[in-house]
C-alpha cells in the first residue's frame, strides 16, 4: 500500500469506529431516549402524564452510569427530585450535579464494602419515594459489583471468595449470577421491592451478549426464571459445593426449603408498574458500524455477535 491509500484506511476506519462509539454513546443516547412536550413525559418511549407524577427519582449503577445520568440531567434539569448514582470512576464536573444527587463509588470487579455501602444507599434513598413518584433506573455494565447487598450473615469476602471460585472453574456468566441473584437482596428483580410501590423504568446499557435483561448487572429490574435450585447445582456442577462458605450454604438452603423468597419471577404484580428499555447494545454498535463502513463503499458481512471462550483462541479465529 502507498502512503495515500494507508492514509485513507486509517481515516475510514477511525470514521467506522467513531460511528460504532457514538451510535452507544452513553450521554447521548439517554437524551434521545427523554423528552417532555404538552402530552407528558416520555422515558424510554413510554408515556407518563405529568399529571400522574409527583417526583421524579434517578438511582443507577454501571461503569457508564455518569454519562447516562448527565443525559437525564441534560432533559429534565430540575425536575429531577433528587438520586443516588454508583460509578467505577467519579472523575466528573460537580457542577452537573447539584446537592441533591448522592454520587458514590463501588468497586469492580470485585465488590467491597464500598459496593454494600453503595447498595444500603440505594436502599435509604428509595424508602422515601411514594406510589406517586416515577423512579427512573440507570444500569449499564459492572453494575453486579459496584452495587451488592449480600443476605445475613453473608459478608462480601465470602461472596468474593465464591466468585473467585466459580470464575477459576470456568463457569459462565450466567451460572455466576444464577448464583450471585440468589444471595443478594438488590439483584434478580430485588431492586423493585425497594422502589415499590412508585413506578419504574429502567435504562439499560447492555454488555451482554443476546441482551438478556436477568443477566445485565444480574437483573436488578428484571425477572429472573432461575431458582434457588439451579444456583445449588450450578455450585455441585463445578465441585464447589463442599467447600462454599457456611453463610452462603445456609441462605441456599433456606431457600431450597422455601424459608427464603425467591426472586422475582415472571407474573409477579410488581411488575406491571415497572418496564426495562434496553438503549444500547453491541447490535447496535455493530449496525451503526455497517453502515458507516457502507457509506464509505466497503462490502460489509457481520460475523456471528454471539462468541464465547477464551479471548486469544476467538481473536485468533
């Protein structure tokens, strides 16, 4: 290749990339999912009369979740009542901002007690809103570690440790949060328990491959259709069971023996007052990138978005 043509190629392909980026470009892509005209207000392409509301609440938690809620910000201003955001980083402009946002940082990947202080946060903050209220929900990727609220007498070391674990014997994501929803209090649909009876809709920003809302910082808005069974065998399967912590054992036992509730499921009434949007995705980054790459003349073929395994041998093929 001469100079020219690497000259163009480095130009498309940083005009692809820079497509793919912006299609799921967390501020922007919120803005375009709010806006409030003379018939009320729409999050998400749901409807709300004004009329219906008294506040408006913002929670969220992901490693996109500032970005996500300077969008909000950036359509309702101060119409917002108030919130509580969970992010990796805080490394933003404080004057987006008010006082009325609690702003936190959990850990990831591996929760702390930063994460359980996060999530009782979380939890204060919703037991004010009313039936009334609309609470709109940020989620994007990392938020299973940034947020935790293990059951008692769990304590997030014996939940690391069980990660730890379950990540070594080469369990998939989804069998690591079948496990985490059924020994923590904020995931698999847990969250809704603390916004009810106020409404809710959340934002999600998916990092998941399929977009599986239960799966999405382990579903804390969505229903989830394992069972305190499932989270034991996915335990047995990989030969951990024996050496699991005492505390854990015991809440999966309690709840094989229906001492403790299971998480939401699939016709739960809580939610018909709840609805999940997914905004962004990989689809979506890899659409947008056919078609700036179209644009530019290029035959596109999109390969298949559902690959798993060890990074270097997919790369590699």
């Amino acid at each position: 290749m001469s100079k020219e043509e690497l000259k163009l190629l480095d130009k498309n392909v940083s005009y692809i990339i820079k497509s793919a980026l912006g299609a799921v470009d967390p501020q922007k892509i919120v803005a375009k999912n709010i806006f409030i005209n003379n018939s009320g207000l729409s999050v998400g392409g749901i409807l709300y009369k004004k009329t219906s509301i008294d506040k408006i609440h913002l929670v969220g938690f992901g490693k996109a979740v500032i970005a996500m809620a300077k969008g909000v910000i950036e359509q309702l201003g101060n119409i917002v009542a108030g919130g509580v955001l969970v992010a990796k980083h805080l490394d933003v402009d404080p004057g987006n901002f008010s006082e009325k946002f609690l702003l936190l940082k959990g850990d990831h990947p591996i929760p702390t007690q930063k994460s359980v202080h996060a999530a009782h946060e979380i939890v204060n903050y919703l037991s004010k809103v009313k039936e009334n209220d609309l609470v709109i929900t940020l989620l994007s990727g990392g938020g299973s570690a940034l947020v935790t609220l293990p059951k008692d007498p769990i304590q997030v070391e014996h939940l690391n440790e069980l990660t730890q674990s379950l990540l070594r014997s080469g369990a998939s994501i989804y069998e690591l949060n079948c496990v985490r929803k059924h020994i923590d209090l904020i995931k698999g649909g847990g969250l809704l328990k603390n916004i009810s009876p106020a409404r809710s809709i959340s934002l999600i920003l998916s990092d998941v491959i399929g977009d599986d809302l239960s799966v999405i910082a382990s579903g804390p808005t969505s229903p989830d259709n394992l069972t305190f069974q499932d989270a034991v065998n996915v335990l047995k399967k990989y030969h951990l069971w024996k050496k699991t912590n005492n505390s854990i054992k015991e809440i999966l036992i309690a709840g094989l023996e229906g001492k403790q509730p299971e998480t939401i499921k699939e016709g739960d009434p809580i939610l018909k007052s709840t609805a999940n949007k997914i905004i962004g995705s990989l689809s979506i980054a890899v659409s947008a990138a056919k078609q700036a790459a179209e644009n530019l003349g290029y035959f596109v073929e999109i390969s298949d978005l559902a690959l798993s395994g060890e990074a270097r041998s997919v790369g590699r093929d």
